[in-house]
C-alpha cells in the first residue's frame, strides 16, 4: 500500500499489487507458503466507489502488497455477485 500517506486507497498513489485470474494455460505459478486476511468484494462495492474502505478494513493485518483473486468476469456481473478478493499476506 502506499505508505506515509495517510490512505490504503489504491486509486490514491501508486501501489504494487498482484493480481489473480484464471487463464487458459501457462498463467501458473506457486506461491510461497503464507496465510492471506481477505475481504470478499462485490460488484456493487467497487462500482460504489467502496474498494478503499475494503482495504482498510483488511490494512492492519498487512505485511506485504495486496493481491486480488478475480472469481469471474467483472462485465457479466450482477450488482451483487462476489467477483473477487482482496488479500494481503501477513506474517
């Protein structure tokens, strides 16, 4: 997250964050043991402009970049459907 200013925004600074989606092939790869505090998100949350309230809520458990895990396609979304997670790996 963009530390020292004040907010966990991503849309604030720039701010590394890994990205999770399903390919069709060659997307792979493992990642190191770790355990994730994550927030589910819905549709409605990011297109209400509530994404930086998600991040806070998780931020005090946070000991890395957040990653999101996309569980599916955004355009075809219903209002309320979970299309993805926000997670940071903590120590």
């Amino acid at each position: 997250m963009s530390q020292g200013q004040g907010t966990s925004n991503p849309d604030d600074a720039p701010t590394p964050v890994e990205v999770c989606a399903t390919v069709a092939s060659g997307g792979d790869r493992t990642l190191a043991a770790h355990r994730e505090e994550y927030a589910r998100v819905t549709k409605s949350d990011l297109t209400s402009g509530a994404l930086g309230g998600v991040c806070d809520a998780v931020e005090r458990w946070i000991a890395g970049a957040p990653r999101e895990t996309y569980w599916t396609g955004f355009p075809s979304a219903a209002p309320g459907d979970e299309v993805f997670d926000v997670a940071f790996p903590v120590a």
